[in-house]
C-alpha cells in the first residue's frame, strides 16, 4: 500500500493544526457557525441530527493494522466505542465533541491519516474495488491510479470549490464492484490493441434525487494523458455547472443539459491545452507511486487444514461458502468479513471488533484490510492454510456471519436515527429484513441479492441500484417506504424501476417478503438470481405480488 512520503506527513500534520485554531477561534466566539461551516466541512466534519459528525477518510477503501487500531482508539477515547463504515469506504464517528475533534485529527496523522475533502464541493475521496491487488479475475491494479489521483486532487486551488461534490472511482477488472458508472468520472484501466495501458472513461454518473448512468467520453486514454483530461473534465464542469440550484449541480446534470457530445468537444478543446502543461513529471511520480503497490510476498504453505476443516466443521463450511472470493493466487483467497449480523447495524463495528481485525490482518493477511462500498471490511490476502484460524478468531469477536452476498448483506445508510437530512429511519428496516429472513431459513435458497436501503432521496444507501431498493420518505408527517426494483451497480448498470405506492413502517417488512416469495415462485431453478427474472418478466408480476398478495406461503 501506498507509503507517505515526509511531504505527506508535513502536509497532514499542517492541515491538523490549521483546523485546531478554527475550532479554538470558533468555541471562543470569533468565528460564527455560517463563518466556521465551510471550514469544518473541508475537514470532514458535519453537523447531523444530534451532534457532529467525523468523516474520515480510507482512499480506496485501504489501511493496515495499525490504522484499524488507531481507528478503534478514536471510537474509545473521543466516541461510543463503535464507529460506522460508510459506502464512500470511509470511517464516521457519529458522537464526537467540537473541542476534541482536533484531537483526534492530530492522533489519525500519527499514523497517516486524515479527513481532507471528505466533504464539501470538492473531488471527495476517490474509491476503487476493494479487491483491488488482490482478486482473480483483476487484469491491473486500479490502487496506484486511485493513489495518482488522490494526490492531485487534494488541495488542488482550481476546485476546491465546483458547484457541488465531486466523485471518481477506479476498476481494474471486467466485474466492476466500484460502481463506476453510477460517479461523477468513472474510470476503467484498459488496454489498446497494442497492449499500451490507458483507461476508458465515463463522465455524468450520479445517484441521489436524480439518478443517471455514467456516459462513456473517451473509450480509451491513454495513461500518460490522465490528469490533463481529468483537468480538462473539471475545468468544463466548473465554467459550466450550475450554480443557481444545488439539486441541478451535479456533472450528470450538466451532461443531461448540454449533451455528451457537447461535453465531449469542450473537454477535448480544453485537453489541447492542459496537456501542453505536463512536461513527464507526473508519469515519474505514477511509477514511484506504483512501486508501493508490489505484491506481498506470498508464503508456502499446505492448504490440507482448509479442506479438513471443511468437511468437519459446518459452520466453517458455510462461512467459506458465501464469503470467500477467488484470489490471484491459487494457494490465497479474498475474505469478506461481514459487518452484518443478523438484527446489528449495517456497518457498525465496535472497538474491539476493529482491534480483532487489526490483529487478524497483522498475523493472517500480510498486514492488509480493505473497506468495502458495500459496507463490509476486507481481508484480501489470506492463505487458505490459515482460514481455519481466521475464522476462529472472527467468531470470537461476534465477526463470522456468512451472508456475503445474501439478502441480509444489505446496505442501509443511518437514516434519521443520525442524519438531519433523512425523511425516514432505514436502520430498523434493515435490522427487521434481515432478522427476519434468518427466521425463515431462507437466505441460502434465495441465493444472490442485493438489497439496499436509503433514508432520503439523497440515496447514501445506493437504493437506485439495489436488485430490491427501499427509499424512506415522509408522507403527511408519518414514514412511507417506496419499493425499487431491478438496479444494478455493476458493469450491467441500471436504474431500479418504482414499482407503486408506498409502504408504511409496520408494512415494507411483509411487502418484501411477498416479493420474494413471488421471485421464489417464477424463477425457472435456483441458479436464476432475482435480478435475472426480473429483466426476464419485467415488473408485474412482482407488482402483482406486493399489491394483491396472491403468493403462496413458502414459510409454512
């Protein structure tokens, strides 16, 4: 993983201290609220529903052990001894104190760290595939142009302040599990028919009140032109967004407005000229960059005690059923630890958990964990010789739940039991599906779903591209839940159709089992994913299923 350099560290340090004067300035009276906002907002603090809010940013979803505890030691001493993985791969801490918060900046650049462009109408942290490095079916490591672009983007003077937040996500892979087409600039490494490196790029993705797939502007770039082009796409966005209404800000916006091509032609004019201001430099910073992200050195070892432990143990048998995926090297696997038991909070961790997996990661995955979109955390290299062990340790710690991939692994955001935006709580939804699936024994016969919830229309919980999507509006002062059905974040992007009316709090958790007892009913066999039959059927016969009910009863 990527090393900070001493530049990085004065850097980190100096942004530290600058916002403990801001806050001083602020508790002591001289600066006021509407004063210190865009402050505080730089360095990734909100003010939610109850108290403030800590973003802190984990680029591309990558950190070690000592990370992870120092993470944990924040929870502790400045928290509620629990934290919140979020879909950006970030960390929040939901209960931090004004006068603590430089405090805990200043302990997160000990071990180089940091909530810089978190927030705010700025290029945000840039995500990846939290496979990154690691996954079979990677043809290049996406982490080092992700790194690449996190350095020229944080601080950059020109757009610090765009008309709104910015995203841009990187893949390395034919399966993209970055969501890339659904970000502002999405970005796929490719290769020419030379076999020269170079990327595609898509421009205009976006969720939230007005969802849009990313359109494609360049189906290849090469590598040396990335930063003139990505320069060129900002520097259009920033003449030519709109600044009259925050809803109609975004780049999707603007790309709906004007069209891609006329995008694509101001972009390509303003290339001309931006790469005529890149003389090589940064290409030589990209090879010492990639240079952090080596392979770790693997070991060799006997997997004997996977295979034994398989055949002995069920519960190990069905946690490497569901969360395991398939590694570059044969001897290795990816595993996913969920942060989804049944009836928890999607993404919470303790500080104990966060401790456990630092320790795991340390001892068992050449010191290694990622954070995953889908809120889950990443052990991306561990021998499968030592699997037995890691799950031990997993299960110890409350850790083991094997539902990667299940109905119960779904992303909810923390809705209004946090968040001053939310117009619905969305965790006790999550907490009530999940709970009861794992009542009916059903989970591992419904097979492959992704089932997302959000508390507002701003969709921090993915909701337009969950195979199932609940969104959580008010409706004359009481909680109405509207169904999605058939989005996808992945390289098959779409936008979940709404299916009818709404549901009320004690409604939406029978609504979603009929649904899916009607997937049950009209899949051809158990192979056939929900999102499969519902592009095969299109959406009547689940509309017909969540309004009239006439669906056989498979918990009998």
């Amino acid at each position: 993983m990527y090393n900070y350099t001493t530049f990085d560290k004065d850097f980190v340090a100096t942004r530290a201290a600058q916002f403990r004067d801001q806050v001083q300035r602020r508790i002591n009276g001289s600066l006021t609220e509407d004063e210190f906002r865009p402050l505080r907002l730089m360095n990734g603090l909100y003010m939610l529903l109850h108290a403030y809010m800590l973003r802190v940013a984990i680029p591309y979803g990558t950190l070690n052990g000592t990370q992870m505890r120092a993470l944990a030691d924040v929870a502790d001493r400045w928290d509620k001894g629990y934290a919140h993985f979020s879909t950006r791969q970030n960390i929040q801490f939901h209960w931090p104190k004004l006068q603590d918060v430089p405090d805990i900046l200043e302990s997160l650049a000990k071990v180089d760290m940091h909530a810089i462009q978190t927030s705010g109408s700025c290029i945000r942290s840039v995500t990846s595939d939290h496979f990154a490095g690691a996954a079979a079916d990677e043809y290049e490591d996406p982490r080092p142009t992700a790194e690449f672009v996190r350095q020229w983007s944080t601080d950059h003077p020109e757009f610090a302040f765009l008309p709104r937040k910015f995203k841009i996500a990187v893949t390395g892979s034919a399966r993209d599990r970055a969501v890339i087409k659904l970000h502002d600039i999405g970005l796929t490494l490719v290769r020419n028919a030379a076999g020269a490196p170079g990327y595609e790029v898509s421009v205009g993705g976006g969720l939230g009140r007005t969802p849009m797939i990313g359109k494609v502007i360049r189906d290849f770039l090469p590598r040396a032109d990335l930063l003139p082009y990505l320069e060129a796409i900002l520097q259009v966005y920033n003449q030519i967004g709109r600044r009259d209404n925050k809803y109609k800000a975004r780049i999707k916006i603007t790309v709906h407005e004007h069209g891609i091509e006329e995008i694509r032609n101001r972009v390509e004019e303003s290339f001309s000229l931006q790469r005529m201001r890149f003389d090589g430099v940064d290409q030589d910073i990209f090879a010492r960059i990639e240079a952090d992200f080596a392979e770790p050195i693997y070991k060799q070892a006997s997997i004997e005690g996977y295979e034994i432990a398989r055949q002995s143990d069920p519960l190990f048998r069905s946690f490497t059923d569901t969360n395991l995926h398939p590694h570059k090297n044969a001897d290795y696997t990816i595993v996913t630890v969920s942060l989804k038991a049944h009836g928890a909070t999607p993404g919470d961790a303790s500080s104990a958990q966060m401790r456990v997996l630092a320790d795991i990661a340390e001892r068992w995955s050449h010191d290694e964990l990622r954070v995953s979109h889908e809120q889950n955390i990443i052990l991306p290299h561990v021998h499968k010789g030592d699997l037995p062990a890691v799950h031990a340790a997993l299960r110890s710690a409350g850790l083991a739940t094997a539902n990667i991939g299940l109905i119960s692994d779904l992303i909810a955001c923390p809705g209004m039991d946090y968040c001053d935006l939310a117009t619905a709580r969305s965790i006790n939804i999550a907490q009530g599906i999940a709970t009861r699936f794992d009542e009916l024994k059903l989970e591992h016969d419904i097979g492959h779903l992704k089932l997302k919830i959000s508390g507002c229309i701003n969709a921090c919980g993915h909701h337009h591209v969950g195979h199932i999507g609940i969104l959580g509006l008010e409706k004359s002062g009481v909680e109405s839940y509207q169904i999605t059905l058939g989005g996808d974040g992945t390289e098959t992007a779409s936008i979940g159709k709404i299916i009818g009316p709404g549901f009320s709090t004690d409604e939406i958790i029978p609504a979603i089992e009929r649904l899916i007892m009607a997937y049950l009913d009209l899949r051809l066999d158990a192979s056939e994913t929900f999102l499969t039959v519902f592009r095969r059927l299109g959406p009547q016969p689940f509309k017909t299923a969540l309004y009239t009910n006439e669906v056989k009863n498979h918990a009998a």
